[in-house]
C-alpha cells in the first residue's frame, strides 16, 4: 500500500509538469493540503489519500528528486570535462545523436509543486509524452520541447536537467516505432494497472513502448499488478544507462 502511494504521488506530477507557477516544493502544511484538494478534485490524485499521507509521501519525493538531480549534474560534468579536454587537444568532437527508443527524465516543475516528467524519443527528431490530465498524448520536435523543458520559470527549481537513457540496441528502436503509431489520442489518467491501455501517463508511456512494443524481456519485472511507475524511477523498470544530460544554462 505504502509502495502504490508513493507511486501515486510521483506520477500525479506528469498531470501538470507542463504549467508553471509560484508554488514552493518546500511549502507549508495548508499549502500541501491545498495543492491535495486541488488534485484530487482534478481526479489525478485518489481521494483515499489522506493529508498525512500526502505529507509523508511529499518528503520522499523531495529525496528522489535530490538523488536524480545529483545523478544529472554528475553527468553534466563529465560532458563539460570531456568537451575542455577537446578543446585543448584540438580534438574533433564526437557529435552526440538521439536514437529511436532513448527515453528522458525531467525534474520540470508544476503548478502545484510536484516534479517529474518522463517522454521517448520516436525518431527523426520527435518526442512523444502524455501532457497531463485532461490533454491527450502529443508528438512534438525534440528541439522546442528542449527549449520549453528547460527555460527559466518562476518558482521552478534552480537548475533544471533532461536526462537521456538508453536501452539494448535490440530493444530501443522497437519501443520507439510503438509509441510513434500508439497512443494517439489517449486520455490521461494515472490507474493503479500498468498494462491498462485505456488511459495513460507519462511514465507509463515510456514503460508500455518497451513492454508491448520490445517484449516483456525489455523491462524489470513489476512485483504487483496494482503499480504505478512514476518518472524518477523509469530507469529501474527498464534496464538503462544515463548517456546524455541537458542543463539549462
């Protein structure tokens, strides 16, 4: 139960990742509760989460969130050593590329104060993501949603990253031409089933294009058909590596 509301939590944020405002991650107790209502009068939060509940799961978030950003400054470093290194060498620089099936996680920020947002890339410079509740899932160029993910937003954390992973080459490029000829016109709505494809979210997305599009063997398994997979742990449930971090700067 303590597993399927955390995740609960973590996914709510896909609802409003693309909005922006003044709320503080680390706000008060009315704020929280507030923030609760709000999403639950939405339907992207269960009414049967209580105020403690909320609180407790808030904390947890704000540590899995601490542990990706430390993860993609990391890996933000080691680009900026390596691109010195060139330079002083002289050497040519080798030009990264996306691959069809490589997924992202974001720390972007919503209105209410949750983070977190997951996509794939679908090949030829596109993405696909479920937007939030009450919008259906969309395509859109890499490069503007770059752009939009990163910029400056009041209220939103002080550095903001995209982490790209990457899959087995036998996996990837399946997953990515499922989700460029699935999910149109999907309803967004966060369910406690995985495997349901009537609604979606934004995790969930990326989890269904490797699950029904790569195979069962493209993913860890999941202990419970009552799960959610939320954006900071994506990478735990289909087996990848960080190769590529974006930084506003």
């Amino acid at each position: 139960m303590k597993k399927l509301m955390m995740s609960l939590l973590c996914c709510a944020i896909c609802s409003t990742v693309l909005t922006t405002g003044n709320v503080n991650a680390q706000g008060d107790s009315s704020t929280n509760s507030e923030s609760l209502k709000e999403l639950q009068d939405e339907g992207a939060v269960s009414k049967s989460i209580t105020e403690n509940q909320w609180q407790q799961m808030k904390d947890q978030e704000r540590k899995d969130e601490a542990k990706f950003e430390s993860t993609a400054e990391a890996q933000w470093q080691k680009q900026q050593k390596q691109e010195q290194i060139d330079r002083e060498n002289r050497s040519r620089k080798k030009k990264f590329h996306l691959k069809k099936g490589d997924f992202f996680i974001t720390n972007n920020v919503s209105s209410k104060g949750l983070t977190g947002h997951a996509a794939i890339y679908i090949g030829k410079g596109y993405i696909k993501e479920a937007r939030g509740y009450g919008k259906s899932t969309r395509t859109k160029s890499f490069k503007k949603w770059k752009h939009s993910t990163l910029r400056k937003h009041k209220g939103g954390p002080k550095q903001r990253y995209i982490v790209v992973y990457r899959t087995s080459k036998k996996f990837r490029g399946k997953a990515g031409s499922y989700a460029k000829s699935h999910f149109n016109g999907v309803p967004y709505s966060i369910t406690p089933n995985p495997y349901s494809k009537g609604t979606t979210y934004c995790s969930k997305l990326v989890w269904q294009s490797y699950y029904y599009g790569a195979g069962l063997y493209s993913v860890s398994p999941i202990s419970s058909p009552q799960f959610i997979i939320y954006p900071y742990s994506l990478n735990q449930y289909i087996p990848s590596k960080a190769v590529r971090a974006y930084a506003r700067s």
